[in-house]
C-alpha cells in the first residue's frame, strides 16, 4: 500500500526550509525482532528543546518545531518525550513513513508506558496496518489496566482524562 513519505528540505545550515511529499510503502517491521537491550536513563538534555518545539507548534511554527524536536533527540536519544511528540505531530501530518521510527524507538525507550502503544495504534490505523493495530492496542489495554482509551477530537488514542502534549 503506498504512504506518504515527506522528504525534507535543508539550507547550507541545516536547518528545515520545507518538505514535499510523495508516496511509498510503509517498511516491513518485523515481529519477531529480538528486543533490544535497555537504553540508559534519560539525561534531561532534552527537556527545554523538546519544550520549546511544543511551543512552536502551538503557536504555528511548524518548522522551527521540527528543528527543535530533532534538536531534542539530538541532545538525549535516550529520552521517549520528544520521540513520542514528534512522531505524533508527524502522525497528524500524515507523514507516517517518518513518523512510524520515532513512535518504535519511543516504545523501545519506556516500554511500560502505554501512550507510546496507543501512538503506534493511532499510526498504524491511519496507514490502514490493522493486524498491527490490534497488537498495539493490545499491549496498550494490558499496561492501562482499568483506565479508558478513547479518541481525541482529532483520531489519536488517548488515556481518559489525559490530555496530549
């Protein structure tokens, strides 16, 4: 099934100038992967980057929220928040194709969390992946326990009564 793909676009700086977008399929994960070892604790380098792009995107920066969300990985590639902010952002902008990595290494950083799986949940049921929607919806329902998941007004899972960043 084609996705769309967005590429980026950078100046001499590197910084985000713009970015199109184009169709592709989606890449095979596989289900059978090993999982990985545990990443180290988050250093909190991350956190007034990743604030910042939270920012920008409230106010209709989405450029420079991009910037700041990569800058955030940058400085903590450890840290699940601006993993999961920006794959769902991403996810709102239906870039699944790049949004889906940061949704997975978000879930390989705070695997007990069940956001990250009811992220992956949002992506894969936007991108028409339904066999791994089930699964994640799964592992969401076993880590929220008696919490309700519902939709936001705009299709991303949610535990009740939690509001998205």
């Amino acid at each position: 099934m084609g996705e769309t793909e967005v590429q980026q676009i950078r100046d001499e700086d590197g910084k985000l100038e713009n970015w199109t977008y184009t169709k592709k399929k989606l890449p095979e994960i596989s289900q059978s992967e090993e999982p990985r070892a545990a990443a180290p604790p988050p250093t909190g380098a991350a956190t007034i980057p990743n604030q910042q792009a939270l920012n920008a995107w409230s106010t209709g920066d989405i450029r420079g929220a991009m910037n700041l969300f990569e800058e955030a990985i940058a400085a903590d590639s450890n840290d699940p928040a601006p993993h999961s902010n920006y794959g769902r952002r991403l996810t709102a902008m239906v870039a699944y194709d790049e949004a889906l990595p940061l949704l997975l290494r978000a879930s390989e950083l705070s695997p007990d969390d069940p956001q990250v799986w009811l992220d992956l949940l949002t992506l894969y049921e936007k991108s028409l992946q339904f066999q791994r929607a089930n699964a994640a919806r799964q592992r969401a329902q076993e880590l929220a326990g008696d919490r309700a998941m519902v939709r936001n007004d705009y299709g991303a899972w949610l535990l009740e009564g939690n509001s998205l960043p």
